[in-house]
C-alpha cells in the first residue's frame, strides 16, 4: 500500500525531529524593520549584522522617491510575463543602465538573482544542445542556485575545489574539442567572504577557451568604480562572458539581471524558461534598482565606508586569532566549527542585541559551522566597537 499523507506527516515529523538533535532545524523569524541596520524581534531591538544591505539602500530617500513615482504611474504589478505585456519602458531603461555599469552590451532582468543564473544556465545548455554538448566546471563554494541550476538540466559538470586553477586548467586540457566549457564562480563568495581568482580564470582562458560565468551578487555595490563590481575593479570586465547581479544586495531592493553580450541576452529571451515563463519584476522595482545605480556612483563614500569597516573587523580578528577565511570585504565568517557552538554564540550575540546568524550544515561543510557577520555602510562606529568587543570574549 501506498504511503497516506498521515505517513507523509510521521516522515516529516521525524525529519524534523532528528535535524533539531543535530542544531540543524531551520525556521522563519518575524521582524519589524526599524532602519537599514536596526530590526525588532519579539519587541526587542537588535543591530542587524545579518543582512547584506551593504550600502544601506533599502531605506535611501532616492530610491523611495523613484519607487512610489512608479507606484503611481505604473501601478503595483507588472502583471505578465515579459514576452507577453510585462515589460515596460522601465524594464528597458533599467537593463541599458545595468548593461552600461556592467560594462556589457545587454542585459536581461529576472525575479531573482537565483532565477537569473538558472536561466544562463538553462540557455548555456540549449546553445550548447545545438553543436557539441556542453560541460560545466564548478568551484565547489559556488552559490547552491548555480550547482542547482546545472543539476536541473542534467548536464556533465565537474565541481572543482575552491580556487583551485590548476584543476581548471586540467580539466579544460582534457576537454573534448567540440564541447563547450563553462567555468561558473562567485566573484565574492557568499559563506567565505573571500575573492574568486579572477585574474587567474582569465590567464587560463587566453590558452584554453571557455565561457566565463561570474555571479556577481557580493561584488557588486562594494567593489569597483561606482560599484561596478570585484571583476570591474580587477579591471577583467572584458574577460568576463556571463555576469549576474542580483538586486537585492547592495542594490536595496529585489530581483536579478542577467548581463552578457547582445546576442547571448537575445539567446536567454529565447532559450532561458526560467525567464520566458516568469511574470516579469514590477516595473517599480526597474525604477528602483536603475536610481540605486545612479547614488552608487553619486555617493561613493557609501563603498568607502562599508570597505574600512570590514578592513577594521577584520584587522580585529587576525589580532585575536579568530578563525575566518582571507579577503578584505563585508562578509566575515568567523568560523567556531560544529553546529552548538554556532548557535551558542548567535544566542549569546542576540542576549547583547546583537543580530548575527549561525550557518550550519548542509550551506556549509562540516565541522565548519560559523557566525556570518555582514556589515553595512550605515552601521554606527560604537555599535561595531560592541560587535567586537563581544567576539572577542566569545574566543
């Protein structure tokens, strides 16, 4: 006999139940937000270090103003698909000036960072279909949405260790000559903190062709001139193929973008379902993420602020021998191993109204579970200093 929902319900149940014993349970959590870096639990005030408002957007009197002048003359919703109605002047503005601080030909906007690496994908491997195959190299701390989006597909890939380049580069020697090769990474990789080896990638590339894919959701806003992003300030746009930003980052707001050459973008309309059958952003959120831009480059003490910040926390963790990755920008893992300690530490960081999430098996490795510290440009000095000063007694 086939198992009943009530079935269903014990499995889950005991799923459940065991992920609690391991401190691996997950569950959602209520917020009031106050401002860019303050939220209220339960009526409590915390200092948000959890989110990754770097440039502190989402409350930018700009952006507000651009929102609900859309609001009022475009309405709520876009309220089709992109090929049908659902795309607007706005979307087309936007995608030009995303396209331009990319420094690429076009760009294609989606509902998420997450779907616009699946649609990529998906096109990768339609144009790929039509000659020798395609192949996509991995690097094994890459983003879940560009592993899961190559699974979807049922493509060969190879995840190779995390920036190891000579491992790429073997397996590109080894490629079969009429098979397209993809290598996709991070820019700034989002549970380390630390920097793809793009310069790296690039010299590999110039003897041994490939497509070069970079999600750039923690590059951009932080890194580069008017917050073009990690590879606009290694000065390797040009290297770059296939460049993904998600706005709901440094941007403040929600969504994806696509950005890559005119005929790969005119190629993603056509082959990227997880574009073609999505109802497009509102066209609010085109007018958002287009204005963010726009203060990214009028107000650069906003990167400048965030940066030193960072270079700050962590000069404080390298006096301390904390544990965490190298790099130099926002995201600061401090890594305190098995999963208790984790929650221990973020329980005890939220006792001093502090907000700092424990990240646990399976988003990161065994034995590696940690503290994810982001920080914002709108985070006040003091409350940093607190930030500090409680990290250090947790060592």
């Amino acid at each position: 006999m086939s198992p009943s929902v009530a079935d269903l319900d014990q499995f889950i149940s005991e799923d459940l139940a065991l992920r609690d014993s391991l401190h691996q349970l997950r569950s959602r959590r209520a917020v009031t937000v106050v401002s860019s870096t303050h939220v209220l639990i339960d009526g409590v005030q915390y200092v948000n270090f959890a989110s990754n408002n770097y440039l502190g957007l989402t409350h930018h009197p700009r952006l507000i103003s651009a929102a609900r002048k859309s609001l009022q003359d475009d309405g709520l919703g876009s309220g089709a698909a992109a090929l049908v109605t659902g795309y607007t002047n706005r979307h087309c503005e936007a995608e030009a000036k995303l396209a331009k601080w990319k420094g690429a030909q076009d760009a294609v906007l989606l509902p998420s960072g997450y779907q616009a690496n699946l649609a990529a994908v998906q096109t990768l491997m339609a144009l790929g279909d039509k000659r020798g195959g395609v192949r996509f190299l991995i690097d094994k701390l890459a983003h879940a949405s560009l592993l899961d989006a190559v699974r979807q597909t049922g493509a060969q890939f190879r995840v190779f260790p995390h920036n190891h380049l000579a491992k790429v580069k073997r397996l590109l020697e080894d490629a079969s000559p009429s098979q397209l090769q993809v290598v996709l990474t991070e820019s700034i990789f989002s549970m380390d903190g630390d920097a793809a080896d793009l310069a790296g990638l690039a010299a590999i590339k110039r003897n041994h062709p490939f497509i070069l894919f970079v999600d750039e959701a923690h590059g951009s806003g932080v890194y580069g001139p008017g917050g073009a992003g990690y590879a606009a300030e290694m000065q390797l746009t040009k290297d770059i193929d296939i460049s993904v930003v998600t706005l709901s980052k440094a941007i403040g707001c929600i969504g994806g973008s696509v950005c890559a050459s005119k005929n790969f973008c005119a190629a993603l309309v056509n082959f990227g379902r997880a574009f073609i059958y999505s109802t497009a952003i509102p066209p609010w959120v085109a007018a958002t993420a287009s204005e963010a831009i726009d203060v990214m480059r009028d107000e650069p003490q906003r990167q400048t602020r965030v940066r030193e910040l960072a270079q700050r926390v962590r000069a404080f963790a390298r006096e301390k021998q904390l544990r965490l990755p190298p790099g130099d920008g926002p995201i600061i893992p401090m890594i305190l191993g098995n999963e208790k300690s984790a929650m221990d530490a973020s329980q005890q960081l939220m006792r001093e109204g502090l907000l700092v999430p424990a990240i646990r098996p399976p988003t990161v490795a065994k034995d590696s579970s940690r503290l994810r510290i982001t920080l914002s440009c709108d985070h006040r000095d003091d409350e940093v200093e607190k930030l500090m000063k409680i990290l250090g007694q947790l060592h």
